[in-house]
C-alpha cells in the first residue's frame, strides 16, 4: 500500500514515503559529500534541513510538475501545510495530479492554515498589523548579498494563497474529489494510518479529507 506525504518539510512519517519540492532536499540528494557540504554553506539557515533530509531519505518532487507515479497506484496523499505556498492554478494543478495517481477510493489528506480563524482573531482583536503578518504572505528582500544571494538559491518561501473551509473544499470538489469534509485534530477516514501525526500543526489549522470514487 503506497501513501506519500507531499511537502513533508522537517516532520516525514515512518512508513510513509516523504517528499518534499524545498531545492534544500535537492542539495541533500547530491552524492558528493564535499559539494554538498559547500552548498550547504552557501545557503546558511537552509543547510540543517539539507543535511536532515539527506539524512531521512526524503525524495524531491515538483508539486508544479507531474506527480512520480502511474495512474491508480496511490492509496493515500497526505500534505500539510504546503498548499498555501502555491499559487491557486498549481495548487489545482498538484490536486489533478494527486487525483490521477491515487487508486479508486483513494483518500487525500490536506491540513492549511484557516484563514477563516484568522478572520475571527481579526474581528475579535482589531489588530490590523497582527492580521497582516499572520497571513505571512509578505517576504522581506534580503539586505545583504549574501542574503540575496540565498534568497536566489532557496527561492520565494512566503503563503501564496490562502483557505477556509468552503474554498478548500470547493478546490477539492474542482479536482473531481467527493465528500470533502472538515475533520477535527486527530480525526481521519484513513485506515491504519500509522504514525502519521493527526494533530499536526494543531491550533489555526484546517483539516480536510476526501476521496476518488471508485
């Protein structure tokens, strides 16, 4: 039984099989040590996450691109707290994908950040300046070379888009998925889901599952 973890950042699931689109596991999977050691370097705060994935086996993939699979050979895709960093067309796009390659009755588990929590802590605080930063959709320009430098190599690390319930919903739904629902922390329809961290990011997070029918 295949189940991907797309986007598993620093938190990959044993037995599970972690990927990541972050050019860091990239510069992990490079074979010379020396070269990878001097990359390292060159990207500063990046390096402990290159080493890390290095370490953990976590594979890249281009969540903009075509997923690595056959049609129909997936039984689980899991994302945390990825698709936010994807404009809305390539996050349709990766849940094409991700429909294509998962088996029918396959299920797809996606946790965001809830912009609709967002809004409730907005309207119940007035704080403008915290609103904005929490939307985190703002990346400050290095203002050095080196730092300009890594922001060239790391590349835009800022929330692209963001969801409530009913958008990231209907943006499932769009991809040809049925019954997309909201689940509480800790709650899945996935059988055995192993050690796959069900409260992830718990508190502001949005949980929604859904599935390709048979």
């Amino acid at each position: 039984m295949l189940r991907i973890n797309v986007g598993c950042g620093a938190s990959p699931t044993p037995g599970w099989v972690n990927l990541d689109n972050s050019l860091s596991v990239r510069i992990g999977g490079l074979r010379n040590r020396a070269l990878r050691e001097a990359v390292c370097r060159l990207i500063g705060g990046r390096s402990q996450y290159a080493r890390f994935a290095h370490e953990h086996g976590i594979g890249f993939v281009d969540v903009a691109g075509p997923l690595p699979y056959a049609d129909s050979t997936v039984a689980v895709v899991y994302s945390s707290h990825m698709l936010e960093h994807l404009t809305r067309e390539t996050a349709g796009r990766f849940l094409n994908e991700a429909f294509r390659v998962l088996e029918d009755g396959g299920i797809i588990r996606l946790v965001v950040p809830d912009l609709g929590e967002i809004v409730k802590t907005y309207e119940r605080d007035q704080d403008a300046d915290h609103f904005v930063g929490s939307l985190k959709m703002a990346y400050p320009s290095g203002s050095t070379r080196r730092e300009r430098l890594r922001e060239l190599v790391v590349g835009f690390r800022a929330h692209r888009w963001m969801y409530d319930a009913a958008s990231l919903t209907a943006l499932l739904t769009a991809a040809g998925f049925k019954d997309a629902t909201v689940l509480s922390p800790g709650e899945t329809t996935i059988d055995d889901p192993g050690a796959l961290d069900l409260h992830e990011r718990e508190g502001g997070s949005l949980y929604v599952e859904a599935y390709k029918a048979r």
